[in-house]
C-alpha cells in the first residue's frame, strides 16, 4: 500500500489522501478470479489480490486528488464533500473490490486469514460509512489510520499491494 512514514507529509491534507489510498490500496478493483473450483497457489493468489489492490488503489487515489487535490497543506476538505466521498465513493468501491477478493480461492491455510482480512475491513469501512463529515475529519485530524491493522494481516500473507507494503523484517 502506499502510505506515508509517520511524521512525515503535508498535514490534513496527506492525512486524507493517505487514508483514502490506504482504504483503496487494501481493496482495488477486481482482476477476476478463476472460475471457481480448485484453490488458487499462494503466487497465483498474492499475484491477482495484489493487481485487485493496486488497481483499485489508482482508481480511488484519482478520484480524491481530482475533489481534494486543490487543498493546501494546512486547508480541511468542506465536511460535506469528505463525506459524501466517503458514501458515495470510497465505502461503496471498497465494498465491490471486498467481494472481488473473497471470489478468489485462496491456497489452503490461507482461508482464515483472508477472512479476518475481508471481515475486518468490512468492519471498519462500516464504522467510517457511520461517522459524519465532522468525524471523518477529526479522524483525518489525528492521524490515525483505522485500517492499520488490516494492512499488517494484509502484509502478512504476502498482500504488499493491499497493505502498506511494510513487512516485520524492514
């Protein structure tokens, strides 16, 4: 996932487009699956979930820049328009690539994980589809990423592309 060292960026405005590329990057638009039947290899599968989120990633990642790329570093997005954004755009998407990624057929083992992955994101783009636009961005304000966790389990099963690309050993 592309993300921001912590500390690091341009105030409210990296804060908002971080997460929106973070939500996105965790589930992109689909690639496809393989018909149904026989479990995918852990490469193949890595291989198709990554494409999912990476494409997924640059679709959402376009979309923000395109309603709050004129923002400055210290300007806030209108409550409004961020959570509109967040309803109509983000949780809808991410809810689409969600059933994208739980059509592939992950290799054994890995079915547990992936459905902590699928259903912990589920949980959280929930909670954010319930926050109001002044919520929304008191999240932004703090900094705080809700997907932080999903992005290690994500990571953890070789999904760099659907989490923040950071692995234990770096």
């Amino acid at each position: 996932m592309i993300a921001r060292p912590p500390g690091t960026g341009c105030g409210l405005h990296a804060t908002l487009l971080g997460l929106v590329v973070l939500t996105l990057a965790l589930f992109g638009a689909a690639c496809g699956d393989d018909g149904g039947g026989d479990p995918l290899t852990a490469a193949e599968f890595e291989r198709q979930a990554n494409a999912i989120c990476a494409k997924g990633s640059a679709e959402v990642d376009s979309a923000a820049t395109e309603l709050f790329g004129e923002l400055g570093p210290t300007e806030t997005p209108d409550p409004a328009e961020l959570e509109a954004f967040i309803d109509d755009t983000l949780v809808p998407s991410v809810r689409d690539q969600l059933d994208q990624i739980r059509a592939l057929e992950p290799p054994g083992g890995l079915e547990d994980e992936v459905d902590e992955l699928i259903e912990g994101t589920e949980s959280t783009i929930d909670e954010l589809a319930d926050m109001s636009g002044d919520e929304l961005l008191g999240l932004f304000e703090t900094g705080e990423d809700p997907f932080a966790e999903m992005n290690a389990k994500a990571n953890a099963i070789g999904l760099l592309e659907c989490g923040d690309g950071v692995t234990e050993e770096e």
